[in-house]
C-alpha cells in the first residue's frame, strides 16, 4: 500500500514538544532550547500557555492519586488560608473532581533565589488549561486552550487482508477504518471484501499547534473499488446537514446501517427452526447473532426513541428503539447499557447504546439484533429500507462544483503518490 501525507511534521519537532519543561530559565539573550513552548513572537520571546517566561523558571509536576487542588497549592508551600483562597478564586476554571492521575500541572517561579510563583496551569486535557495568575494585586483565574488546525491528508492502498490490517500495516492510523466503513456502510460490506479491492481517501486529521496529531476529524473524499465497481463518497451540507453523496448526487445514508456493530462475526441467521444452544431444542430465532468480544460497543442502526431498556431471563440486558410507525429493533445479551440510557431518549443513527455481553440464556458473548416491521419480525440481512434525499434540484450547481473538487484532489494525489 501506498500513502501520501500532506505537511508531514519532521518527528524531532514533535518530541521536543513532549520534553520536560523543569527548571528551564530563559532570558531575552539567552535561548531556551528545552522549553515545550507554545510560541516565539516578532521579537523572539517565548511563550508558554499564552505566558512570556522569558524571565520565568517553569517546572512540571504530575498529578497523583489523592491530589486536589487545596493539596496541591499546600505543596507548594501556600498556607491552608491562602490554599482556600486560591481553591475559591480559580473554583469557575477549576473543577476539583475533573483533576485526573497523570495529568500534569506547571509551575512558574521567578528565576531569582526567591522563586516566587508568578503562575500555576493545570493541564485539564491535551488542549485546555486553567491558569491562574498572582501578578496582581488580587488572584486571577482563566482558561487557556491551545489553538486546533486542520491539515488535510491522503491514503491510498489496495486490499490483500482486512482494511483495518491494510492500514495498520502502512503506518496509517487503523482508526481511519471505521471512519471509511461508516462513510460506505449502506453500499459495501465490509466483511466481504476481496483480494484486490481498493481504495483511495482524503481526511483530515486535528493538530495541536500545528504539530501534535490529535485525531482524525472527517473524511473529505474517497474512492472504494469492490468487485471491480467504483464507490464515491463526496461530502456536501444540504438544509444545514452533512452528508455524503455518490458522483450522481444520491446520499449514501440510508435509513438503517447494515449492522450494530463495526466488527463481528455472524454465528446465528433468521430462522424459523433453530436448535438452541441452552434449551437443546428447536425453536424459532427471529434475529441475527453477531459474536464479538465482551464490551464492543454496540449502536443503534437508526434514528429513533428508547421504548424499552431492560432485563429478561432471556434475552438478558436489552434496549428495544422505535424508530418510526413501522421499524422497532432489539439489542439482546447487553454486557452494560450506555450511560444516560434511559426509556424516552431520542438516539440517533450510530449512537452507542449498550455494549456487547453474555446476560440471559446465552453460551457466549454475542449481540442478538432483532428487526419488526409493523408487529412482524423480518430479516435484518434483507430488509429494504429507503436510501436518505439525494441532493436538491437546486443546490446540483453547487454540488456539482465540490464533485469537481474532490475527484481532482484525490487524482492530484494519486499522480504524486505513483
């Protein structure tokens, strides 16, 4: 498989980003290499969480089980009165309980043999800080988050195993799977790939600073080659909703996904007369099982509202969703359901409800999916649904323009790739 990366990042720029900041000095003549700093402006000062340090000492520190705020800011050496009033001051910036293990927090002295503390941030995720500023004559408190970009990137390969193993092996995150299987779920399966399929995708991935990958946001554009039949996805908004079309401007959503789970392997099919693996008897099995491991998420196939989220002996935990007058489905043998699940909750097309156990009469952890359509269980391998609206008469202009867009970016690519 081949790839291309747009702006790829040199990897020593990326760690330096993870070095320790402790103790690091810096002033305006002197470099400070070993700073993890957000930024260097038009006169060369360096800046860390929006904070000149020039003339700062910044030591990082790791949170630990059983700190709090009030522990921390004791400490450091401020009174249990001053720790209160540093606690109350920064409580709208601050939440006590959203402090985690792991997480790290950084100091900022002055870099004269008094030290005193001119800052404190508290990392609260990758990309949001709180901050809190003695420079004044009162404590001030705010947040800090640092700036999101997006760069735009370009895979491309040909199947000789699994998607998910494709990508993985060219070094490309295998995450990008699922993303291309939700894009396509309604026209390709993809546990019926074959030897020599292919695909080419454009998507972009989030940064932190221009540097650090975050995650991959959406894909932008792609090509599936199955069975020597081409598949386009092209991304377009239509009455302020984001969707994907195919190169005749039909959604590729339709009103149900073709399954509740990314990955399975179906054990049981519809049937009338099934042998029961726990009664050791005959009996009617109107769903599909699919064996998955313990705790794979399991989604919700459309949009709909909860009716039913409950324990049977049978069918152990199970969430039932009416999605309209004539569709309810059933998701049996639940490990767990989803939090916030509750009856009444509106859910929508691929939301998690539940994940994947063994409850209820069951030999293993599996899914029991079940479809009715107007009180009657049908097939959920061969049930029709109607596809999503295609693109409006007159929005073709402008989806032809992006049509346009997209096939040549990903042949721009493709050409540079060769």
């Amino acid at each position: 498989m081949k790839r291309l990366f747009s702006q790829q990042i040199p990897i020593y720029l990326i760690l330096i980003l993870f070095i320790s900041t402790l103790s690091c000095k810096r002033t305006s003549e002197q470099a400070c290499g070993e700073v993890d700093s957000d930024w260097v402006d038009s006169l060369q000062k360096v800046f860390q969480y929006g904070i000149c340090i020039d003339s700062l000492s910044v030591t990082e520190y790791p949170i630990k089980s059983g700190d709090n705020p009030a522990s921390i800011f004791g400490k450091l050496g401020f009174s249990p009165a001053k720790a209160d009033s540093i606690s109350k001051a920064s409580t709208d910036v601050l939440d006590p309980t959203k402090l985690r293990a792991g997480m790290n927090y950084s100091v900022f002295t002055t870099s004269d043999s008094a030290a005193v503390i001119r800052y404190i941030a508290f990392a609260k995720s990758m990309t949001d800080f709180a901050i809190i500023d003695f420079t004044g004559d009162s404590i001030l408190a705010y947040e800090y988050n640092k700036d999101i970009s997006l760069n735009r990137h370009y895979a491309e390969g040909t199947l000789n195993s699994s998607l998910w193993n494709v990508l993985k092996a060219s070094g490309v995150d295998p995450l990008l799977a699922i993303k291309i299987s939700d894009v396509f779920a309604w026209q390709i399966d993809f546990y019926d790939v074959k030897e020599g399929d292919s695909f080419q995708v454009l998507y972009d991935i989030a940064y932190i600073d221009d540097t650090i990958p975050l995650n991959i946001v959406r894909i932008e554009g792609a090509k599936f080659t199955h069975q020597s039949k081409d598949f386009y996805a092209i991304p377009f908004t239509q009455d302020s909703i984001f969707e994907y079309f195919d190169e005749e401007g039909n959604s590729l959503r339709k009103a149900f996904l073709k399954a509740p789970l990314d990955f399975f392997r179906i054990t049981s099919r519809f049937s009338n007369s099934r042998f029961h693996p726990v009664l050791k008897r005959y009996r009617a099995h109107h769903g599909v099982d699919y064996a998955a491991p313990v705790g794979t998420p399991v989604k919700t196939i459309g949009e709909g509202t909860v009716v039913a989220r409950a324990y049977e002996n049978g069918g152990g935990n199970y969430v039932k969703i009416k999605h309209n007058s004539v569709y309810t489905t059933t998701y049996m043998h639940l490990s767990k359901f989803a939090k916030g699940l509750q009856v009444g909750k509106r859910v929508q097309q691929g939301e998690v409800i539940g994940y994947v156990g063994s409850t209820g009469l069951s030999t293993g952890p599996h899914l029991d999916f079940r479809v009715h359509k107007n009180g009657q269980a049908i097939n959920p391998l061969t049930m029709e649904v109607p596809p999503g609206d295609p693109v409006k008469p007159e929005l073709r202009d402008s989806f032809l323009l992006e049509k346009q867009r997209v096939l040549a970016e990903l042949d721009s690519f493709c050409i540079n790739n060769k």
